[in-house]
C-alpha cells in the first residue's frame, strides 16, 4: 500500500497531477484545495490513498494528513465513491465541510456536485460523531475580501455562459493570491484559468 509520494509535480490541473518519482511518474487525483498548494516544477509531498478496483489501481493525493482523513471518512459512507469526495472537498473546506455535518445542514452538502438529498442526510448521520476534530481549523472561503469584485465578475462571465460554480472556485484561488485586483483584472485571469 502506497502510505505518501515525495517527488517533483510534473503534471498539474485542478483534477490531478503528475508526481516524478525517481523517475517514476505517478498519476494522482486530486482535490481543488490540494491543486492550489502545488506548483509545476516544484518538490512536493503528497499523503496517498490508494484505491484498488478489478479494473484500476487508483490514487488519490492530498497535502495534509487532515484533507485524508477526510476523504476516507467521506468514501467510508455508502453511496459516496472517490470522485464524489474530491468534489466535495474541491467545493467546501475542511471546516466548512465538517460545520455542515455537524450543524445538520443538508442543503449546503446538496449543493455540490453529484450528491443528492439522500447521500448528504446519510453523510450528516454516518459522520456527524466523526467529524469534530475539522470543524474550527481551516479558514473559510467567505472571510475572502473583495466579495462585491467577485461577484460583479461572476456575473459578467455569467453573461458570457460560464457557470457561477466554476468561476467561483476560480475567483477564490485568485483573490487570495492577488486581494487587490480590479473586476476586469479577475475576469482575465478567471478566463485564462477555465
């Protein structure tokens, strides 16, 4: 069983990347929030899940401990496989994904892709014990400054037929880098990053 991976990013997309090992290149899935703490080119070290099916021997990267722990306790739960739980933790935060659990709120865990009614009452069941220790740490995507630039470039790329839900992931990874930039600036980048 592959417990980490230690090498250089080869390849990188918000989905999955690439990891050299010794020469050994290593395809790995990914979540949105590992993506943004990766860098083409550069060292990293990723905690593994490795999944093994009759047809495929699949693994699943993340850059903390705490995002594994979490992805294992959401595949843990009936109904909800490996792509599910990237997406989910693509979608929400640590934090925000277990205050979701633990207050009961169903809504916001429909809200992500590919996970209906029944799915998120039976995550909310299954891990509401389980998910105490995520629930203060991580910072949330609604502390980020600059919410009317955002949402004035959403609705622009809106316009354009570019989905809120996929511009707004964007949005997030670009402000935190750059807090100052202007509605036209984001909507640049936000282009250039589809």
């Amino acid at each position: 069983m592959i417990y980490s991976l230690k090498g250089i990013v080869q390849e990188l997309t918000p989905t999955f990347a690439v990891v050299d090992v010794n020469g050994v290149g290593y395809y790995v899935g990914i979540s949105l929030q590992t993506s943004q703490n990766l860098k083409q080119g550069s060292d990293v070290l990723l905690y593994i899940q490795q999944i093994i099916r009759e047809d495929a021997h699949l693994l699943f990267g993340f850059f903390t401990k705490q995002e594994k722990e979490m992805f294992n306790l959401l595949i843990s739960v009936n109904g909800v496989g490996p792509v599910s739980a990237l997406i989910l933790l693509s979608s929400l935060s640590l934090a925000e994904a277990a205050n979701a659990i633990l207050s009961g709120n169903s809504g916001l865990i429909q809200k992500v892709k590919g996970i209906g009614a029944k799915t998120a009452e039976r995550i909310i069941v299954d891990l509401r014990d389980k998910v105490g220790i995520f629930g203060h740490s991580e910072e949330k995507l609604s502390d980020i400054p600059n919410n009317k630039i955002k949402n004035e470039a959403l609705s622009a790329l809106e316009v354009l037929g570019i989905s809120k839900r996929i511009s707004e992931k964007i949005a997030d990874r670009i402000l935190k880098q750059n807090p100052h930039f202007s509605v036209e600036e984001l909507v640049k980048e936000i282009l250039k990053n589809i």
